[in-house]
C-alpha cells in the first residue's frame, strides 16, 4: 500500500510538473513579449513575434509581424503601459497555448493618447523550442456606468 501511494505521489508531481514547466515558459516570454513592446527593439520584438504573426487591433486594424514590428519601432503605436487585471493560459494541443483575460493599457497613437481596458484572446505557439507570439485578438470593454 505504501508503494502504490508513493508511486501515486510521484505521477501526480511528474504530472503537475509537466503542465507547470510550459506555463512558466510562456508566462515569461509574455513578459519579454510585454517589455520589448513598451521599449521596442527591433531584434527583440523580431524574436519573440512569430514570423506569422497576426495582431488584431481593439480598432480593427490588423498588423503582421513586419507593419507591426514598424509601428512599434517608428513611435507611430507607443505602448505606454499594459497592466493585466486578468491573464489565464491554457494548453488546447501540443506546442499551443491560449492566452485570455483582460488588460489596461495606455497607447500614444498620432492623434493623442488612449487607455482602453481590453478584453484579449493570444496564441503562443513553440517554434523550434522557443515560445513564440503567433496571434492576438481584443476588443474594448465598455466600463460600468456611473451610479
């Protein structure tokens, strides 16, 4: 009995492990993900986009990784601050992880500055063993109205 509880033990850690060890890697590559677009970096936005990129903008306004790795390094989109109220990952297939929640954020665009809160759904896909940005999505969360 005491063989079969450690062994059990021991599957249930080797599988918590196995799910952990993908959602550290990918929460920290967000976080490059995030500070390579507050302060832009040609290379490093240019690692960690895919090369397949395709970011969705809350105006509807669609960059690749090319257009948008442009607007980032041009100033023409300046991302001031992301802060995330809320972020979950799940991994839907091998290789893909979702990334959902919402976020405020503060954008200099060429007619002023905004700050949306977003509700957003990302994929990160492994590209030869590196999480890579393969795709956003968001739209504009209306706030609550005043009481």
């Amino acid at each position: 009995m005491k063989t079969l509880l450690t062994t059990l033990i021991c599957l249930v850690t080797v599988f918590s492990f196995a799910e952990e060890a993908p959602l550290a890697a990918v929460k920290a590559a967000d976080d490059v993900r995030v500070a390579a677009m507050k302060a832009p970096d040609r290379d490093k936005l240019s690692a960690i986009f895919s090369d397949e990129l395709r970011y969705a903008h809350s105006s509807g306004v669609v960059d690749t990784k090319a257009s948008f790795i442009e607007a980032l390094i041009k100033g023409t989109t300046k991302y001031e601050a992301i802060d995330y109220v809320e972020r979950q990952f799940t991994f839907p297939a091998p290789g893909i992880a979702l990334m959902t929640g919402s976020a405020k954020l503060k954008i200099g665009t060429p007619t002023g500055t905004i700050e949306p809160t977003l509700a957003f759904l990302a994929v990160w896909r492994l590209e030869k063993d590196q999480w890579r940005f393969l795709a956003w999505q968001s739209c504009k969360l209306t706030p609550p109205p005043a009481k």
